[in-house]
C-alpha cells in the first residue's frame, strides 16, 4: 500500500539539481587539513555536498571513534570556503544538537541507528520543528517495513527534506560486497513512497575502491537519485574504511564516466520490441512456476512416503548433492553459484515447508 509522506523534493535542499545527485566526503573527519583537501578536490568536480562521519559506529571499541565536536568547526570551514552544503551521521540527541549549532546542513541517520526503533524517535524528539534535510539508511538488516518505519518517524518530527540511502545489508554468507545490495528492497520502498529520493551508497555496498564504480551505475541504472560516495585524499592511511574510499580525483572520473540513461522513450520501434520481449518474459515466469508447481507435487509424495515409512525430513547428504549438482549445471548455463544458491535453498525451503506439513497432518 502506498504511503503518502508530505516530501520536497531534493532541489529544496538548497542545491543545483544534477544527474545524478552527488554527496561525498571522508568517511571520517580526521583533521582539518583532511577534510579541507578533500573538499576543495571534490567542489572542483561539482560535488555540491560534503559529507563527513564525526561521531563514528564502530563494530569493536577501541578503534577510531571519530574526532568528535572538534569536527563541526571544519565542516564549517568547508563551508565557508567552497560553498558546499555539509551533512553528517546523527545517532543521538546529543549528536543532533551539537550539528544544529555548529550550522551542518544535512543530518543523516546511519545503518546500525535505524535499526533501533527508541533511537529513531529520540532523533525525531529532537528534530521537532527543525527544518533540515535528513537521510534515513537502510537498517543493517533486510527489513523494509523497519526502513520505512524509521522514515516515518522522521516525517512525524515535521521533516519534509527527506531522503533515503540504499547502503546494502549485512549478511551471514561470504559475498564480494561488505553489504549485500538488495536492489528490490530499495525498489520496493520506492514503490511503498513514490515521492521519497533513493540515494545509493556504493561504498558501503561495496566495501573495496574498485567495485565502486559498477554498483553506482547499477543504482543510475535502476533509476535512483543520487550517489553518496566515501572520498580521502589519501585513502590509504584513512582512519576508517580505508580500502572503499576514492581519491576526489577517482570521484570526479567516476561522475564523468556514468551513464546516465532516460527512463522511457517515444521511439517506436525501441517500445514495441520492449513489449514483445516483456511478453516473452511473462510467458517464461509462468512456465516457472508450473515448473516448480510440478516439483512440488513430487516433493508432496515423497512427504507422504516419509511419514509411512515414519523417515525424517532433512536429509543433509541429499540436499548437498542437489546443490552441487544445480551449480555445476548453472554454471554451464552461464548462472552464478550466488544465484544457484538462493535459489535452491528458497526452492529447499518450500519444500521442507511442505513436507513439514504433511508429517503433522
Ligand atoms: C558511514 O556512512 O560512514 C557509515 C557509518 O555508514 P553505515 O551507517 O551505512 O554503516
Ligand atoms: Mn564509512
């Protein structure tokens, strides 16, 4: 069901609009020298907002947390210099009062905070009557209803420059990415709140420089907003997330090699192919799913002989087998082993779901 959120759209923030939409920085403020160099780099490629962690979420204690307060003067720096808007990571009152003083012009709410209904509304407390843009990133955890919860409370403080950031989920499987994108959440949630901007961040999805550059296309690609890229003049000695940030001029080549397509067409010619291969589409995903229907019939029988001959269900040899076998057969058919796997283990899934039920009628 669509959600309708009273939302200006980004021109409001009080920039240019471009395509795409960029914000980068450090992801952490380090010195001022730092966070300087960075935005007079970055401003020269027309980077309109600056971005920089000050209080930062560290996974163990003991590593980098951000310089703190002392943080805010520089972004003001940047400011005053370059004519960039600033944003930063808000994760308490505190932080959201410090930000509002010191003038940062854009607060966003980072991954592990939206995850956290009670700290959410705090923010939304404190932002009450405020008018400032706020970007809301996806909790660390696939759960579009908590996003878009997040949102709601944010919308509820009376913000209406608001914005979300796509930054990929955590997962228990070894991928090549830090944080798993999950493009259909992302456009799930575009189709729940059709008038909020998606913002990709592909360096968090990412987690390494070289990756980078291919998941922001594939965001402009998908039709989302804007990128929020992780900029260091000098990424190697980064104090944090030091292997996915980009040098400004790595930004300023990255902005200039995207491909920004349209989203439709009146050509011809280009529509009606599109609608014959869609139909040819639509035809397949029906054949796969009486496919699957058959297969489900035969795991229904196999069900009913388990529960005669009183056998228990999972039979982790069995499943080992089929796995294997479907990704040596995917592979030849030029399908990933990552793909074979997620869709061998929800086709698994059903299955024991099935045969579950059987064993309990
Ligand atoms: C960040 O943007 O620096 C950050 C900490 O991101 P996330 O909340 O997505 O992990
Ligand atoms: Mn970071």
């Amino acid at each position: 069901m669509e959600i309708h959120l009273n939302i200006e759209p980004i021109e409001s923030w009080g920039v240019k609009p471009t395509k795409p939409f960029i914000l980068s920085g450090p992801c952490s403020a380090e010195s001022e020298e730092q966070v300087l160099t960075a935005a007079r780099g970055l401003a020269a490629y027309g980077v309109q907002i600056f971005r920089a962690g000050i209080w930062k979420p560290r996974t163990r204690p003991n590593q980098f947390e951000g310089v703190g307060s002392v943080g805010l003067k520089w972004l003001r720096t940047v400011k005053q210099e370059t004519g960039m808007l600033t944003a930063t990571e808000v994760a308490n009152v505190k932080h959201v009062y410090e930000a509002l003083k010191m003038g940062v012009d854009i607060l966003w709410i980072g991954a592990r905070t939206s995850a956290n209904p009670f700290s959410v509304q705090e923010i939304a407390d404190a932002l009450q009557g405020v008018d400032i843009p706020v970007l809301i990133k996806n909790p660390v955890n696939p759960d579009l209803e908590l996003w878009i919860g997040a949102i709601e409370r944010i919308a509820g403080a009376g913000i209406t420059k608001l914005g979300a950031i796509h930054r990929g989920f955590s997962s228990s499987e070894k991928t090549k990415y830090r944080n798993v994108p999950q493009w259909q959440v992302a456009i799930e949630l575009h189709q729940r709140i059709p008038n909020l901007p998606i913002i990709c961040d592909p360096s968090h999805i990412a987690g390494r420089a070289d990756l980078v550059f291919e998941i922001s296309q594939q965001a402009m690609d998908l039709g989302q907003d804007g990128l929020i890229i992780e900029s260091h003049p000098n990424p190697k000695i980064a104090l944090s997330d030091g292997k996915q940030q980009l040098t400004p001029d790595e930004v300023g080549q990255l902005i200039k090699n995207l491909k920004i397509r349209e989203a439709t067409t009146d050509n011809i010619k280009f529509t009606q192919s599109l609608e014959e291969l869609r139909a040819k589409i639509d035809m397949i995903d029906e054949e796969i799913l009486a496919i699957i229907q058959r297969r489900m019939n035969v795991v229904k029988e196999i069900g009913k002989n388990k529960k005669e001959n009183n056998i228990r269900i999972l039979q982790t040899d069995r499943w080992m087998q089929i796995i294997e076998k479907a990704k040596q057969k995917g592979n030849s058919k030029g399908l990933s082993d990552e793909f074979i796997e997620k869709l061998f283990k929800a086709i698994h899934q059903e299955s024991i779901n099935i045969q579950t039920e059987i064993l309990n009628s």
